[in-house]
C-alpha cells in the first residue's frame, strides 16, 4: 500500500473559532468530497420511492396538476376570489405554488436530512452537510418536472412563455437558497429540539397568505397592503411568474434586494450549521 | 525492518452526554445559543445531569497493528469507535488518524430494500468512501467474497439476514482502508463465512492495515489483536496484551454478575418474598423455607489464611465457608447440604455432610457453626451461588433451604489463560499430547 500522500483527519474538542468564510470554504470543500454520496443517496431515494407504484414515475407529472386541482375549483365556484390576475388563473396559481413549494420544499427536505438520515450519520464519517442537501436533488428534480408541465398549461391556455422564460431557474434560485439557508439552521437546532421544525413550517404556511401565491395580494387593508409589499416573499414568488409568462420582472429593484436577503440568509444557515453540526450527532 | 508508521493517536479523548433527554436538549439549546453568539464552549466540564461517557482515553496504534477494545455494556467502547470514526465530536481532547478510515460500524448501513443488492453496493461503497469507479472495480470480488452469485440483482428486501449481512461486510472489508474500525462484526453469516472474515482480517493487517476491534468475544479479540485495551465507566483501566485485558474483562463480569445478583435477593426479600424476613415459608419455590427444625443463620466465605470473610477468591485459591446454625428441636440422621450455582448452570457441585463423611446420627438443640473446608477447588473463574439444605435421612422434605444464601467469584489465575469457553465452569488438569499415527494405526 502506498504510505505516502495519505491524508491525516483531527477531531479535536472545538478547536479554533470558525469565521463566516472558513464555514463557506469548509461547505464547499465537504460538499465536493461528498458529491457521490448525495449523487448515491440521491438515486437511491428517487428510485426507492418509485419502484413498486402503481403509477410509478406517471406521479411526478401528476402531483403538481392535482396540487392546483382544489384552488382552480374554489376559484371556480366562486369561493375563492384571486383578485385581477394578468394571467390566467390556473397558470398563476401553478407557478406561485411551485414556486412556494420550492421554499417550503428545500426548508422541509433539508432541515429533515439529518434526522431522516440519522442512521447514517452516527454510523458514518460522511460530512453532515451531505446529508442536509441530499434532498435538494429531489427539489431540483421536481423543479424540472414543474417547467415541463408549465409548458403543458401554458400551450393548454394558448399562451406561449416569453424568451425571458429560459431565465425561469435563476429567477427561482433565491427562493431555493432561502430555503436552503432556513434548512440549514433549522436542521441542526431542529435536531436539538424536535418542534422547532414544526413551527418553522406553520409559521411558513401562514406567511404564503400573505405572498401573492394562490391570490394576488392587493389587499385594501392598508396594514396588510405594507406588510405585503414589505414582505421580501411578495417579489421572489411574482418575479419568476411574470418573468415565465409576461416576460418582465416588476419592481426588479424590490427583487434584487430580496434576492441578496435570500444569500445572506443562505450564510448564515451555514455558519450556523458549521457552529452547531458538532452537537448534532449524540441527540438524533 | 522499518519502524512501523503511526496510524492513530489519541490523547485525553473525552466525550460527555447527559442523563435524560430533557436535560440534553436543555444543554444542547444552551450550547446552541453559546456556538451562535460566539462564545468559547465549556464543554470540558460536566454539568448537573451528565457523566462521561469516555473519558482521558489515550493510545497509539501503529500501521498493521490490531488493538481490542473490550469493556462491559455501557463502558463507553461504542462512542469511542463513533469518535475515532468522526460520528461524535469530542467534547475534550484530541485524535489524529492518518489515512483513510474504514468502518465496519457501517456494515450495510444505507441499504434501501427496494433497491438490488449491486444498486446497494453502489450507495454503501460510496458511504465507505470509494469513488464509483472504485466500486466498479470491486464489483466482481465483493459479489463472490458475499457468496451471493446471481442474487446480487435481487431487491435486498428478498435477502435473508445472512445476506444481507454478507453483503454489508464484503462491500467494507474489500474496500482496503488504511484504519478499519470494527464494532462486534465478526460473527456474521455461517462458519465458513466466519472463517474467511478472520482471514481476510488478517490478510488486512498484513498489508499494513491498522484494526480496531470493539467486541464481547474473549475468541474474536485474542485472534485478531495484538494488544488490548479494557474500559470500564468511560475510562481505559488496562492496556496491554489481549490476554491480561480479556482477563479483565471476564472478572469485571464475573463481578458484576454477583453484584447484580446481590441487588436482586436485596430486592427479592424487600418485597417480602425470601421469607427471611417474617415467617420461614413452609413450600418450595421461595427463596428461604422449610419446615424450621433446623434454621442456618448466616453463611459466609473466609480466607483461607486470615479467615476474614472474602467473596473474591483466586483461581484454585482455598474457601473456607463457615454458617451458623440453629438446631431448634433435637434431630436425627442430620444431614446438612450445599450446593454451588453458575452463572448459566444450576447445581454444578453439592457438598454434603454425608458423603464427606461427617455423620450426625444425633443433634442436640442448640447453636452451631458448621465450617466446610475446601482445599482444592478447581471452578473456572467466574461468578457462583451457594445454596443451604439441611434435612434428615428418614424425612424425605428440608428441615430448611436457602437459596442464593452467598455469592463468591473465581478471579483468572495470572499463570495461566482460560480463554476457551465462558460457559465451563470446572478446571480438569490434565496433560496433552499429540503423537503422529499411519492411517492404518487410526482406531
């Protein structure tokens, strides 16, 4: 055996205090050396949960339409009134639930990869980190499947996306790190405490009432008016619609901030992550 | 030959948890909170409800060099492999592994059952730290060291748990680390199986290798390692060769089986069901009963020497057992009994006033101390009971019994290594010898 270039690994009680960039280096570095675990576990999930179904892979294009399926008909019957929509109804609710679900998705999956994954991670010396974002490739795959309905729906209404459409992935891609950035935190301290998830995500779940997702938000109450229009949520979930559809960004100003929001939110999930990981493992 | 490289050093490796859930959480939302705000951690010390785990742990083992550990449930041999294997942080101290780490902790860890067993092969090679392509290139040996031929396309679902087990162990022993780390994994599949681990262990430490084993098994330890290590309450008590540590190890049981025995009967007579407390039971299957002619009192073992009363004796070391009893009516034809329990054994030897020639036609009432010599015991180290009976020749029922009425425990000698089966409890001296024969010469 070649005794050279080996590498020597330290595990020391909490050695020098970690800095914000050294947490960004160490993601990247661990993130690198992993890639083949998540690839694995990746395929290993998205397989499992597929094999012996009876509408197998069919699901994931059927899901999304059915997730939209109750809105249309409460809009339909009346129940549910979405205000003026400049595009059509079950177009605009598509695209805001998938985009939400991108969030709400990336907060869920990442925060639970440590729990979900727990016996592996007291039984292997695989970074945590991969554990965290194995269930962002699901995320990621979901997020093509949507395009590829979209474009069904669309061609559908007979209204064909704007070139600015091709965009789509980026225009999502700070809703997708916010999550990230939210799962992050919530994956290690959720770990500690177990509600702490939990709450995380009704809290969410109230908050899309006040995101233009499933209803334009022009409330007449004036409260409501300035929390939506101060609530970052509002741009990140109408930029990449109307980019898809309409072929503009409103408010690119609004959305350029949120979007900054959303890295810095990523940073600190984590730094957060890197500072707590170690108290992880004894309590899953 | 050149010196052997170091592989692993360990230096004061400690690793604290707390008691109860509630407390963990508190302590892990307090710790959480310090991490954030950027506080230095106190980690080094041990708050209200928490106790170490492992502590001071410090060793080195060097290239091709296989180091037990052994220790009884809950000694901290466990979260010591989770530390060296980078799972549990330490919450003091320090450890440096040079190379890259195998464990087989991780023995079929990740397996998904929907999945076939080359699929799976895929998912743990990766775990283990191999590259796709390392895995490919395994592919083939590690279907044919798992003995599973064709049915590594099956869903691991369908294997049974020999398999599966195979399986698991072929993928991280193949996978040539430069540290194994190993956790009670030896005794999977059949014997045939097992013998090809222990060999291809083997193989391993000769290509340099470094093992550490965690197990039970006195057999599995002094096969594979070269020296040892004994833990008892999170802390390494001896460190030395694998025969001094499994001698270690299977006193510390032997006294642990007696002290576990000791709270039972204190329990068992708490809840009043001995009898010894209130009225001698006139039926069997209690602790204590009889009829109450003849009651013993107490029963102890004394050294041979000072004839201070001891429950620790050395192997083939004298016992003296001494028991006071009280003959409350004269009887006849008396015959007083003990008999020894093992740990896994009832009645493994009597000792009967009869048979060793004491003869008590006529025993007046009155109270007595009755004192057994024995010089020469032969019992295999390990935990014993000792039971009273006293009863006549011509009334077939006890005039009393006790069971458990002392406990007492057989050290290993120093000289010697009685490492074949924990489940004997007799040493026969003997003398061996191994003769060549013709075939013809055979019986």
């Amino acid at each position: 055996m070649d005794r050279k270039n080996k590498s020597i690994r330290v595990y020391e009680a909490s050695g020098a205090r970690l800095g914000v960039v050294s947490s960004l280096a160490l993601a990247g570095r661990e993130l690198y050396s992993a890639r083949h675990v998540i690839w694995r576990l990746f395929v290993r999930d998205f397989v499992a949960g597929f094999r012996q179904r009876l509408l197998g892979y069919l699901w994931v294009l059927l899901a999304p339409l059915l997730g939209i399926a109750s809105f249309v008909f409460m809009q339909q019957i009346g129940v549910l009134n979405p205000g003026r929509t400049e595009i059509p109804y079950p177009i605009f609710v598509y695209i805001g639930t998938s985009v939400w679900g991108l969030l709400l998705g990336a907060v869920t999956n990442v925060s639970g990869g440590l729990i979900g994954n727990a016996d592996l991670v007291i039984r292997t010396s695989i970074p945590k980190i991969a554990f965290a974002v194995t269930g962002m490739a699901t995320i990621c795959y979901g997020l093509l499947v949507n395009l590829a309905v979209l474009l069904l729906l669309l061609a559908w209404f007979g209204r064909p996306p704007s070139a600015w459409a091709l965009l789509y992935p980026l225009a999502v891609l700070p809703m997708l790190l916010l999550g990230v950035g939210f799962g992050l935190f919530l994956a290690v301290v959720g770990a500690v405490a177990r509600d702490i998830t939990g709450m995380f995500t009704t809290l969410l779940g109230l908050v899309m009432y006040l995101t233009p997702v499933v209803y334009a938000t022009d409330f007449p109450n004036p409260v409501l008016k300035a929390i939506t229009r101060w609530n970052p949520l509002t741009y990140l979930v109408d930029a990449p619609r109307s980019l898809f559809v309409l072929g503009r960004v409103p408010e690119p100003a609004r959305y350029a901030w949120s979007s900054l929001a959303c890295v810095l939110v990523l940073i600190a999930g984590v730094h957060a992550f890197y500072l707590i990981k170690d108290r992880v493992a004894e309590r899953l | 030959m050149s010196a052997r490289e170091r592989a692993i050093r360990a230096e004061g490796l400690s690793k604290k948890f707390g008691l109860s859930l509630r407390q963990s959480m508190k302590y892990g939302l307090r710790d959480v909170a310090r991490r954030l705000a950027g506080r230095a951690s106190n980690s080094g010390q041990l708050r209200e409800g928490e106790f170490w785990a492992v502590k001071d742990v410090s060793f080195e083992l060097e290239q091709g060099v296989a180091l037990g550990v052994m220790g009884v449930n809950g000694s901290g041999k466990s979260t010591l492999l989770r530390i060296l294997n980078g799972v549990y942080a330490p919450d003091a101290g320090k450890v440096s592994l040079r190379g890259r780490v195998g464990s087989l902790i991780a023995a079929g860890a990740g397996f998904a059952p929907m999945l076939s067993g080359r699929e799976n092969v895929y998912v743990n090679g990766c775990l283990l730290g191999l590259s796709p392509r390392e895995v490919t290139a395994l592919m083939d040996e590690i279907v044919a060291f798992a003995e599973l031929g064709q049915f590594i396309d099956l869903p691991v679902k369908n294997y049974s748990s020999g398999m599966h087990v195979r399986l698991g162990f072929a993928i991280a022993a193949l996978s040539r680390p430069d540290i194994l780390l190993m956790d009670e994994i030896l005794a999977v599949g059949d014997m045939n199986f097992q013998k090809k681990c222990f060999d291809h262990i083997l193989q391993l430490k000769q290509q340099g290798t470094s093992i550490i084993l965690v197990s039970h098994s006195p057999g599995a330890i002094w096969s594979v390692c070269n020296r040892a290590v004994f833990m008892d309450r999170g802390k390494v008590v001896l460190d030395g060769s694998a025969e001094d540590v499994i001698r270690a190890y299977e006193d510390q049981n032997a006294r642990n089986a007696m002290e576990s025995g000791e709270q039972f009967d204190r329990a068992q007579a708490a809840h009043g069901g001995s009898g010894r407390q209130g009225q001698l039971k006139a039926q069997y299957g209690h602790a204590m009963g009889g009829t109450g002619d003849a009651v013993c009192a107490a029963v102890r073992l004394v050294g041979w020497e000072d004839g201070a009363p001891k429950q620790v004796f050395g192997f083939a070391e004298p016992i003296q057992i001494e028991a006071d009893i009280e003959v409350r009516s004269a009887q006849e034809d008396l015959l007083i009994r003990y008999t020894i329990d093992a740990a896994h054994y009832r009645f493994i030897a009597t000792l009967d006033s009869y048979e060793q020639g004491l003869i008590l036609p006529s025993v007046r009432r009155g109270n007595y101390r009755l004192r057994v010599s024995l010089h020469q015991q032969n019992f295999r180290p390990g935990a014993y009971t000792l039971n009273v009976g006293i009863s006549r020749k011509s009334v077939a029922v006890h005039l009393f019994y006790w069971h458990n009425a002392a406990r007492f425990q057989i050290e290993h000698p120093k000289h010697r290594f009685l490492y074949s089966d924990s489940n004997a409890v007799m040493h026969l001296d003997c003398e061996f010898e191994l003769a060549q024969v013709t075939v013809a010469s055979r019986f």
